[in-house]
C-alpha cells in the first residue's frame, strides 16, 4: 500500500506570460483570486478598527494600526474582494425619529423548505418597515426586527404581510425598547 504523496504535483499556473511553479506563489495567487482567504493580524487589525468606527479614514486608519497609507488602502481593497468585508453601514438612532416603535417579529413557517425560506426573506427585505431578518434555528424561523410609527401601523403590518401569508404558520411580536451593537469585533482566527 502506497502513502499519497505530501508534496507539490508539478502544476504549472499561467498569468499573463509568466510560470508560477512554486507552492507558495501559488497560493498567493489563489489568495489574490479570492480562492483562499488568509488573514494576518495586520488584517485583524484593520477589521477591529472598521468594526467600531466604519467611517474612519485611510490616513487613520493606517496611522491606528502603524501601517502605509497605500499598504492600508490595498489590504482593505483585498479585505473587501474576498468577500470578508462586505459592505458598511449607516447606523441610525430610531428614538430621535418621531413617534417611532420597533419590534421584534419571530415568525414560524408551515413548510422548512430551502426555497420557501429564502423566497420569504427576500420578500419581508423588500418591506420599507423591515430593517433586518435573521433566519434562525429552533422553535422559530426567521426573527424580524421592524420600525413602525405606532402600535397601529404595527398591527396592521402584521396582519398584512405576515399572517395574512400562507406559508407561515404563527407570529409573535415583541417590542424592544432598546438595543446596542458591540463595538468589539468578534473572535477570528487568524489563518
């Protein structure tokens, strides 16, 4: 019985004119195509300091961590086409909106199907109340967070666009009376 072999197979990539036969060009080149998604603490950095404070600028930003403007400017570029930076966000403080009331709805569909899930979340999306939709596991399956102006608004959206639907089964709102976003980014390993 032969052990499969733990070394380089010979592969041979072309970009533009040039050969890249040595493993960890390689693997830069996957990193670069997005196909492999490393992340150093440098880029840990950039993502704890985006995570707090989105609006920062690049001069700040690179100044914070201790790194080139260009050198900052390139990461977050890379960041963002591997798909671990997605996007940033405008957060709004909804109590200084008048005659606001938020809520959380916890909805429970008929039917658990991949497509019955999806085509539901994409429609609730759509609802100018609806600011997030969690798709979630146990007893529920999807936690609506909405905005409203008043308890009748919220009422009549309920009866609207949530049992008024065929595929789900129950709905239970709860109001929120407040709620805060950490400012720590969350645990990541470092591959």
């Amino acid at each position: 019985m032969h052990e499969a072999p733990l070394i380089n197979l010979g592969l041979c990539i072309l970009r533009g004119k040039e050969y890249i036969t040595k493993t960890e060009n390689i693997l830069d080149l996957f990193a670069e195509l997005g196909t492999v998604k490393s992340m150093d603490k440098i880029d840990t950095d950039i993502l704890t300091v985006l995570f707090n404070d989105a609006d920062i600028t690049n001069k700040d930003l690179s100044e914070s961590i201790g790194i080139a403007t260009s050198t900052c400017q390139e990461r977050v570029k890379r960041l963002k086409k591997q798909g671990i930076i997605t996007g940033y966000q405008c957060e709004l403080d909804l109590s200084r909106f008048s005659g606001h009331i938020e809520a959380m709805a916890a909805v429970k569909m008929v039917k658990h199907t991949e497509d019955l899930a999806d085509a539901l979340r994409d429609e609730l999306l759509m609802l100018p109340e609806v600011i997030q939709v969690f798709h979630v596991g146990g007893e529920n399956d999807f936690n609506v967070h909405v905005a409203v102006y008043d308890t009748a608004q919220l009422r009549q959206l309920i009866f609207r666009e949530f049992t008024s639907r065929s595929e789900i089964s129950n709905v239970e709102t709860s109001l929120i009376f407040e709620h805060r976003r950490s400012k720590v980014l969350p645990s990541v390993r470092i591959v």
